[in-house]
C-alpha cells in the first residue's frame, strides 16, 4: 500500500526536486538525484558532490527498491497560523477537521478519502517533515503542525543502483544529519540534528 510521496520521472517536475550543484569532496563520486517533494538538494549538495549532467538519477523515498536510510511518516498536518487568523481552534486530531479544511494529494486520494480541500487548504496530508521544510527563516518555526494520531510510519531507501560511496555515506552519522537537515528523511535512529528536532521530531508509533 503505498504511502508518503511518490517519485515521479525528472521529465513530469512533479513531486520532485532534481540536483543542481556540483561537488568535489574527495573520495565520493558525484551523483543526480530524484528527492521527496519539498526536499532540499542545495543541503545535501553541502555535503556529497551533486552533478545535474548525470543522466541516470538516483531515486530517493518510500517506494524506492533499495537500501533503508532513513524513516518518516505519513499525517495529517494543520496549519496553525490559519485557524489563528480564522479564530478557530487548532484540531487535536483528524476527526475534528472538515472535508473542505483538508487536502489531499492525489496518489493518496484512495488511503485518505475524506479531503476536499484545494492545496491552499489548512490541511493536508503530507511528510511528518513538512514543519522542518517549511519552517522560517531564522529556523524558529512553522506554520505546520503535525497530528499525531494520523501517523502512518514507513521508511526511506536510496536506490539501490546508487554509487557504493553515496549509500555509505548517507549511512554515516553525517549523512544521517544531512538526510535530516535536507528534510529528506529521519535518522534511522535517534531525533537527529538539534536544529531540526526543536522543530519536528517523528511521531511515535503505537
């Protein structure tokens, strides 16, 4: 059953963000890249070189035949600066939104049936990383909130047709920061990094 996002070909440029940024950090060979929707490729090209020429991308996200690297969820996330605007109260779970108040994205319209809303809609069905994406620019806060109790856990793969050095290095704990800080995935284990946790730390299972 799918969930999360899903990664469409470079040629659609939807639900997806190509490389843009070469690097030349010894050691690691260059790679394209195909990351979940709102994902930042300027972050992880900080730290693993990025080379748009290549022309066969590495897919990152849920439903990637590959290797594990990292974790995310699937929720509903509300945004709080328009109920505050609207003067209504911040839903506490997913019964408490309306139809109309909801969107939801169409690879997801089978899981999620409820929504109506357009992509403006104070809620949407989304990563659990959507605060850390969307978050201000002194990294303080968002807009977005996360409901907990929608949750739906899955992991995150690299493909496995990637470079040996670029699957080893997102295994590395500054790889695993740099997935975070990316807004590509959580760590496989523990929060992450500071900055990305006072954000969005990934909701917990029951």
């Amino acid at each position: 059953m799918k969930r999360g996002f899903v990664l469409l070909p470079l040629a659609l440029l939807l639900g997806a963000c190509t490389a843009s940024i070469t690097g030349q950090q010894s050691g690691y060979e260059p790679v394209s890249v195909i990351l979940p929707e709102g994902a930042s490729v300027d972050v992880l090209s900080e730290e693993y070189p990025i080379d748009e020429n290549n022309e066969d991308p590495v897919e990152i996200g849920e439903d990637v035949s590959g290797v594990e690297i990292g974790r995310d969820a699937t929720c509903v996330l509300v945004n709080q600066s328009w109920f505050l605007v609207n003067k209504l109260a911040l839903p506490g779970s997913s019964s408490e939104i309306k139809p109309e108040w909801l969107f939801v994205p169409a690879d997801l319209e089978e899981e999620w049936p409820n929504g109506t809303g357009g992509e403006d809609a104070p809620a949407r069905i989304d990563s659990a990383l959507l605060p850390w994406r969307t978050v201000n620019n002194l990294g303080t806060e968002s807009q977005w909130v996360v409901l907990e109790d929608t949750c739906i856990p899955h992991t995150v793969k690299v493909s496995g047709k990637a470079p040996e050095s670029f699957i080893n290095f997102l295994q590395t704990p500054a790889g695993q920061d740099v997935l975070a800080r990316a807004g590509i995935a959580f760590p496989l284990e523990g929060e992450g990094p500071e900055e990305v946790s006072r954000i969005v730390t990934l909701p917990q299972s029951e």
